[in-house]
C-alpha cells in the first residue's frame, strides 16, 4: 500500500517537474522548480511514514514564542 503511494508521490512530482521544465526558458527557474517539487516529494514520503510529525506552525511557534515572551 504504502509503496503504491510512495510511486504516486515520485511520479507526479517527476510530471510537476518535466511539466515545468518543459515551459520555463531560465535555467535558474528550472533549477528552483525542480528542488522545491523535490522537497515537498520527500516531505510527503516521509508524512506517509511518521503521520504525526508536528506541522510547520508548531515549528514557527517553537523558534519563535521565546522571541514573543522576550518582547513582553
């Protein structure tokens, strides 16, 4: 189940990425397309293993609620 899920993930995100690919004439755009798709695809393999990691905001709230409590 969980390797038909990890090979849906890797062939849209390699679709997302000939798709860009194909429209973009920059070099750089292509480059920054391609390692944010990257990213979010390894991002949604490693959720289809650990579900329960905690999501951005608590990592945001974490740096930064000591920030929040200094300026108080």
């Amino acid at each position: 189940m969980k390797l038909g899920s990890i090979l849906g993930i890797l062939m849209l995100a390699t679709a997302i990425v000939y798709g860009e690919w194909k429209s973009s004439k920059e070099k750089r755009a292509r480059i920054v397309s391609a390692g944010f798709t990257s990213v979010a695809a390894v991002v949604g393999i490693i959720l289809l293993f650990q579900p329960r990691l905690p999501g951005p905001t608590q990592f945001v709230k974490l740096i930064f609620g000591s920030v929040d409590q200094f300026i108080k």
